[in-house]
C-alpha cells in the first residue's frame, strides 16, 4: 500500500483506487469508462481531475461518490473496501463523510438558502434548533450571513454556489467533491468560489477534489490528475503541493 512518511510516522491514504475498470454495457455494445486505474490521495489534498469529454473523469468522480461501482477493481477509503459494503453501507458513507457540489447548483428553487443548507443534517437526524444553528454558520464561513430566507430565485449565480458549497459542508465531511463548480459562472464569480474552495481545504484541511475543464481553476489545487481514453495520462503537483512526500 502507498504511504505517506510524516514526522516519522506512516499516513494511510484516505482514498485509493486499485486496478478500477468500469465497463458499462455487454458484448459489442460495451464501452470501457475506465481501463485499470491506480490512484492515490491522502486528507488534506486539493486535487483537480481534468481531462477531455469521455476520458473518464467524471465515472471516477462517480465512483470516489459512491454512486457508481467499479466493475473491476477496489476503491478503499480509510483503508476500508468500498466494493465490500451494502448498497445502505454506502449511502451512509456518503451522509457521513462525502460532500457534494455540483455544476448546476442543485439547489432546490421554492425553498430558502437557510433550508437548502439544513437538507443533510435532515438526513443525519440532527434535530431543528442544531440544524439552524449549524446552517447559519455554514452561510456565514461562506459569505451570506443576512441571505438565510431568500430563495435560489433572489440569488445570483455566484450566491447560489455559494449555498451550494454551504450545503455541502456543513455536516463537516472528510471528502468534497465538486463537479465543475464554476462551469455555470463568469470569470470573477469562478475566481471567488474558487478562492473559498481554496480557504476551505487550507484553513480547515477539507480534502478537495474537483473536475475541471479550466486551466485558471485547476491552478488552484496543489496537484492535478489528467485523465485520457480510461487511464491517468499524468499526475503533477502545483506550487506548495509538491512538497507532498511521495
């Protein structure tokens, strides 16, 4: 198993991809998404996923989200085999770990900032006055405390993302995932998500990883993972993350 040395002490990786295929339909209708991927990342990474239309990126994204399998292979996170787990063992894993933002916001449109944000911590069965509370702060480390009652409609593109990625930690997770986060923004509101994004895996050691078709966001993260025809065409580090120990 890959490993990272700290201070004198092993760090497990908190994601590892081994020898993951995914082939979706039979015969000589299959199509091969991924073609025996190895992957590693370890917590407190900001890594950017690019790679041209059907290299695979997003079935790997798919996969990292449990909302797919692999058809071959093992995904372990924290050491533990994903493949292995029941199909409610990963819809936990996903509630209590995994945070996700999209490039179509997904937010859901007659109800209010402040409500979309609560929606996981539903889930979780945290009860009212803790999910006000919590979703308040959420909105707040993101720039929109006094926005919690207005709806996606009274919001800009950028606001919404920003309730977005409000939503998606506010349960705290180890793993966000963000799926071309700025794909629906102009140039200065993709620059400022991508600055939060950024605060977030610095100040507060979110681990990040992002699908991306833009070299000005990519730049951003401290490694990048090209994708091409269902394998890794390269991996680089970016500025201060290639100080990682390998």
């Amino acid at each position: 198993m890959s490993v990272t040395v700290a201070a004198g002490r092993e760090v497990v990786p908190l994601i590892e991809l081994r020898g993951v295929t995914k082939v979706y339909g039979r015969g000589g209708a299959a199509m091969s998404a991924l073609r025996g991927v190895d992957m590693t990342i370890r917590e407190g990474e900001f890594v950017a996923v690019m790679g041209p239309s059907g290299s695979g990126k997003s079935t790997v994204m798919n996969i990292l989200g449990c909302l797919d399998t692999p058809t071959e292979g093992n995904y372990l996170f924290k050491e533990i085999q994903v493949g292995a787990m029941s199909r409610n063992q990963r819809a936990m894993l996903r509630r209590r770990y995994l945070g996700f933002v999209f490039q179509g916001f997904n937010l859901l449109n007659r109800t209010s900032a402040l409500e979309n944000v609560e929606l996981p911590l539903i889930y979780r069965g945290v009860k009212a006055a803790e999910r006000h509370l919590q979703a308040r702060k959420a909105l707040a480390s993101v720039g929109l405390a006094g926005w919690e009652h207005h709806t996606p409609g009274e919001l800009s593109g950028g606001q919404q993302q920003r309730v977005a990625i409000a939503r998606a930690i506010v349960s705290q997770p180890a793993v966000l995932l963000a799926d071309e986060p700025t794909g629906n923004l102009d140039t200065t509101r993709s620059l400022e998500i991508m600055e939060l994004l950024s605060s977030f895996n610095k100040e507060l050691g979110v681990t990040i990883i992002m699908v991306t078709h833009e070299a000005e966001m990519a730049r951003f993260a401290r490694r990048v993972i090209h994708f091409r025809d269902g394998l890794i065409a390269a991996d680089e580090r970016n500025g201060e993350g290639a100080d990682v120990c390998e």
